[in-house]
C-alpha cells in the first residue's frame, strides 16, 4: 500500500467510494454502459453480501456509500467490480488473422478503463451518512 494511505476495516463503517475512469475519460457516458455497470454493481453486491445505501454514476467516475461485505472487504469488492466491469466494457483488439497479431506482437490489448486506486472515506456517524448521500444526489 501506498504510504500515507489508511483504510480503515472491520469497524463496520460506511464507506463512500470514490473511483474515476481512466483519465477520467466518460467510458460510463451510455445508458448502455452504465446499465453493464450497474449489472456488474449487482452481480458484486450478491456475491460479497453488502449494502448499498446509495449510489451515482457519472459518465467518468462513480460514488457509492456502502456497508462492509460479509464477504472479502471494500478493497477486494472494488478490485472485483473494477475488474469486471472493464471486461465487459472495453473492446478487445484482438486481430482477425493469428499471423498479423504475431506480426505486430500483438496477443490481446486493452487499455485501462479505471484509474489505478480508488478513494474510500469511512462514514461513522449519521451527519457523514447524510452529507454523502445528499453530494452524491447533487452530483448526478
């Protein structure tokens, strides 16, 4: 971990959740990217168990404010969500003909789709809990 970066587990906290898009290019600007998102959001929230108490996705970034997972923790949640929703939303260039990806060396490319890291803010007290969740309505 970085230094001088502290996340803080297992208090069962809140977390609001910041996290950007690569360059904070608009990769989430569709309806159609934000609903495979939004898909994704909630194949994750299934499979790790936690609470959504709410969320915003922006065509560049994304706020969510969550409990802890029963499963894993944030970090291994956003890894998940990250991972996944880049494999659904980002076109592989892969080439037609095997000879001309050997040609170009090229196996399969992607570029990022999210910023490395993300930003997490423990939420421990209902004032916090109401400032998140009324920056996130503002924000959309």
């Amino acid at each position: 971990m970085t230094s001088g970066l502290h996340r803080t587990y297992g208090a069962h906290h809140l977390h609001f959740i910041t996290c950007s898009c690569y360059r904070r290019l608009p990769f989430l600007k569709t309806a159609a990217a934000r609903d495979r998102f939004l898909s994704v959001f909630e194949q994750t929230r299934q499979r790790y168990r936690f609470v959504v108490v709410g969320y915003v996705v922006m065509p560049e970034h994304i706020h969510l404010l969550l409990t802890e997972p029963e499963v894993g923790d944030p970090s291994t949640v956003m890894q998940v969500l990250k991972q996944r929703t880049a494999r659904a939303l980002l076109p592989t260039n892969k080439r037609k003909d095997p000879r001309q990806r050997n040609l170009f060396g090229e196996e399969l490319r992607r570029r990022a789709f999210w910023q490395a890291r993300f930003y997490d803010f423990n939420v421990w007290t209902t004032k916090k809990r109401v400032e998140k969740l009324r920056y996130m309505h503002r924000n959309r």
